[in-house]
C-alpha cells in the first residue's frame, strides 16, 4: 500500500472523527464554541498527514501525477488549510459542521482510487510550477464557490419562517440546525473574498507563466484552446468581481453569482474535461 493510499486514509479518519463529535455536540445542543481551540488542534494532523499523501501522489517520483479526484483533494486542502488560519482571527466552528464531512469523504474516494496521469514535457519543472498554480487557483476557486452556495442557503435559511423548522422532517431539521450554527454571514463574506484574492492571485500568475511556456514550445504567447479561453474568462469574471467589490461594493447576492459564474468557467477550462476524460472515458 502506498504512502499516499496511507495518510489519505488517516486524514480521512481523522476528518470524519472530528465532524461526528461536532455534529454529536450539536445534536446534544452544545455550544460548539467551546472546544474550538481543541478542534483546531486536532485537525492539524489531518492537513500535515493529508499534505503529505498529496505529496506522495501528486509529486511522486519527482514528477507531476494528476487525476480528477486529486485535483479536488488538494482543493479540499486548501481550503481547509485557509479556514485553518482563518479559526485563529474568529469562531468558525459551524462552518466545519459541513467542510470536515466532505472533506473526510473526498480522502477516502481518493484513497480508494488513487489511479492518475504522469505530466510530461520538454521543460518538465517549468510545466510543473505552472500547473501547481493553476491547481491552487482552480482548487481555491472551488472551495471559494462551496462557500458562497453555502452563504446563499444560511440567506435563505435566516428569512426561512422558524414555525416550518420546526415542523422538518429529522434530515431538513439537522440541515436547519447545522445552518443556525454557521459564523454570521459578513465573517462568511469576508473569508470568501479572502479566498477570491489568494485565487485571483495565484490564477493570474498562472496565465503568466502558461503564456511563456506557451511561446517558448509552441512559439504563440496565447493558445487558443478550450482550457485556456475558460480560463482567462474566470480571471476576468473575480476581476470584475474584486473591482466591483472594490469600486461599487458589491457583496452579497452580486458576489455570489460572479463567484458561482467563475467557478463555472474552471469547471468547464479543467475539472470538467479531466472528469470526462478519467472517469466517463476511463483514460489516463
């Protein structure tokens, strides 16, 4: 068995653990502010041992391997460890009610199909860099969208009349309770254009650096290929978004949609072809 199998299947244990005691607190009508320096310590472990099965299978070999479903590993990554650091400024316990399930799920897929592609190229390192940029955009651009649906349920969630609650089936009233434990929705707003920053960032340096490994092998600045056109289309939409955030103040509903329009365009610039081709097409 693999390293990366491995602590993938730790990382898992350990996600999953974590959220079933936040969800057994909730249900028991605890406050789960109170062990929230515990819970941020103990899901350390699981970003360093999920770190290091991504290491193990993403770079294993010194080469780069990717797969659909490792691209959304490290994405959960990322955003775990953003929300990490983000539980050090202000209490976003509630916020792992939901995170730390998927997370804890996306492990255990990824330690059961572990299967990926070798990246080759003339200018191997250089290729490499590039694509672990654009796999930190395209991840955090991802973690970036599951926020702002789940800013646009606790919305709905805050005008949805408290009576009908009440009267939910036991899985609408679970939905409705992990809602109510949700951080407000400005702590939400601001941990989501934070993450729209660090992925615009990391998006625009990577355009940068796939321009010039552009025109140093193929001798064009711009290829004009499907992954690329979706790609540029993303950077403009959360560059709008940041200079509508920045010039006019758009929040709320505005920045949910460019947010979920963004995220539309990676989907269909790398993830959704990478699903196609690994797991419709079966091929490497």
């Amino acid at each position: 068995m693999s390293t990366g199998i491995v602590f993938h299947a730790i990382a898992a244990i350990i996600y999953l653990s974590l959220s079933a005691a936040l969800w057994g607190m909730l249900r028991a009508g605890k406050s789960l502010d109170q062990p929230e320096k515990i819970t941020r310590w103990l899901l350390l472990p699981g970003l360093i041992a999920h770190a290091v099965g991504l290491d193990a299978l993403v770079l294993a070999h010194g080469s780069l391997h990717l797969s659909w479903l490792l691209a959304l590993s490290v994405a959960v990554w990322l955003g775990l460890v953003v929300f990490w650091f983000e539980s050090l400024i202000v209490r976003i316990n509630g916020l792992q009610l939901l995170v730390l399930p998927f997370a804890g799920l996306v492990c255990v897929f990824t330690a059961l199909f572990p299967g990926s592609h070798l990246v080759s190229s003339p200018i191997e390192s250089a290729l490499r860099g590039h694509l672990l940029l654009a796999l930190g955009a395209y991840g955090l651009i991802t973690i970036a969208a599951m926020q702002s649906l789940l800013m646009a349920a606790l919305d709905h969630h805050l005008h949805h009349p408290r009576d009908v609650l009440n009267n939910a089936s036991g899985f609408r009233k679970a939905i409705g309770q992990a809602l109510d434990a949700q951080p407000p929705l400005l702590v939400q707003e601001r941990l989501l254009f934070r993450l729209i920053w660090i992925a615009f960032g990391a998006l625009t340096l990577a355009i940068i650096s796939g321009s010039l490994i552009s025109f140093f092998t193929q001798g064009s600045w711009f290829p004009f290929d499907h992954k690329s056109v979706f790609t540029v289309l993303s950077w403009l939409t959360f560059g709008m978004l940041l200079l509508g955030r920045h010039r006019w103040g758009w929040r709320g509903r505005t920045a949910l949609r460019y947010t979920v329009v963004g995220f539309i365009f990676v989907v269909l610039s790398y993830t959704g072809s990478r699903f196609v081709i690994d797991v419709l097409l079966h091929r490497g």
